[in-house]
C-alpha cells in the first residue's frame, strides 16, 4: 500500500467515529439531489483520496480506473459509517418500501444479493418478496469478463460459499430476473451505482436490457450517495433508487 493510500486509511477510521458522534439525516425531497448531505459526500469533504481528479479543483491528470478507485475508498468509508448508525432498522424499512414497489404486481422474478461486509440487508425483503408470490433470485459469478447468472433462492435453501464471499444456494434453477435489487458502493445523483470494479453488473444489465424490459433498483443506505461519480460508457444506469430513506425513480427525478 502507498504512503497517500496508507493515510487515507488512517484518516477515515478516526472520521468513522467523529462523524457518528456528529450524526447525519438523510431525508429524500423530489430527487436525489435534493438529499442533505450524506457520509460520502462529508467524508469527501474532509479526507482527500490519493490523486483523484473527478475532485476537480485538484487538476490532477489520472486515469479513469484511478478515478473509480479513489470514489471507491471513499464510497466504503461512507458505507461503513452509515452501516454502523442504521444496520439495526434499515432492513426491516426496505422490506416495507420493497413490497409497496411490488405491490399489485403479478409474480415475477426478482434478483437480490446475500450481503457481505457493510452492504445493507436485503434478506427481509427477500422473505417478504418471497411470501408475496415473487420468485427470488441471487447473482452467481461465471467469471472475469462473464455476466452474471442468477440462481434461485428460497428461504431455509443450502447455502456455499461463492466468488468473494458471497454465499449463493447450493441448487435451484437458473432464472431471468425482471426485477433487480443491485447491491453498489456508491451512487449519484444521475442514477449512477459505483461497484467493487468486476463489471458483473454492467455486463449483466446490458445482456438483460437487450432481452426484455428489466427495471434496476440501487439498494443502499442514503448516506452512499455521492454528487457524481466517475463514469465510464458501459456503465448502466439504475432505473432508481431504493434507501432507508424512500424510494426514488430515475424517470420522476429530473
């Protein structure tokens, strides 16, 4: 690890508890952008990444890679702090604002994740999903470069370790999702999800959307939420966004 690098890390474990102590809200208004400010974009404030130039006033020439890197770091420290203030009550609003979403829907197919490290809970919004009719589905990695596949899910379903450390089901069907609750990092106000850098993701959305009509939900806490983030041209945008705080649509945000 580099000396910048090492520092940053430093930096943000001393913010982690200086900034729960100072607390945040996280309050939806119309769109994204009317959201106060949230983890991400205080800790962007306070601690500087190693050479990031989608921080404009810095003008430093970097790569895009190093771009999404340097959001990266700062995405996991915000995740990490929000986690840490709202991991007890988040699942259980989620599972709510998700059944409203799929409310007087047919069954359908809907793909979530089983968590790892800080990312918010989707598992009581799989069970309630589950319960109301719709089949569940969790992402299953192929390999580098490869799309995802998505394999069913049941609640008491025999679980093994995956790619990562995400658990996937040991058997079930391989399904399509209409419907996907994608985990990410950080996402912007343009409906941009920033993930761990495989692309699985883009890949998959890509694949899905030149199939049929999918609809892409970024699930996070609200204090992931970032201005903007470096963006590439395979990047898939999330048709909305799905928080503690509510839900808001790409198409109602403008």
């Amino acid at each position: 690890m580099s000396v910048a690098g090492a520092v940053f890390r430093v930096g943000a474990s001393i913010l982690v508890a200086l900034l729960i102590f100072e607390g945040a809200s996280s309050v939806f208004g119309p769109g994204l952008s009317h959201l106060v400010p949230t983890w991400f974009t205080r800790l962007s404030r306070i601690i500087k990444p190693p050479r990031s130039r989608w921080a404009r006033h810095w003008n430093i020439n970097m790569t895009l890679a190093e771009d999404k890197d340097a959001a990266r770091k700062l995405g996991f420290a915000a995740r990490a702090i929000a986690h840490a203030a709202e991991r007890e009550t988040a699942p259980a609003k989620v599972a709510a604002l998700a059944l409203e979403l799929m409310q007087g829907e047919a069954p359908t197919v809907v793909s979530t994740y089983l968590p790892i490290r800080t990312e918010i809970d989707p598992r009581p919004a799989m069970q309630a999903l589950h319960a109301a009719g719709h089949k569940i589905c969790v992402p299953v990695i192929q390999g580098a470069g490869l799309a995802l596949k998505f394999r069913e899910w049941e609640p008491g379903c025999t679980l093994q370790p995956g790619p990562f450390g995400a658990a996937v089901p040991v058997g079930g069907d391989w399904l399509e999702p209409q419907v996907l609750l994608c985990p990410l990092v950080a996402f912007d106000d343009e409906f941009y999800r920033l993930g761990y850098g495989g692309g699985f993701y883009d890949r998959s959305l890509e694949r899905l959307r030149a199939m049929h009509p999918v609809r892409a939900i970024g699930l996070a806490y609200a204090g992931q939420r970032a201005a903007n983030l470096p963006r590439e041209a395979t990047d898939q945008p999330m048709d909305a966004m799905l928080t503690e705080a509510g839900l808001v649509w790409r198409s109602l945000a403008k």
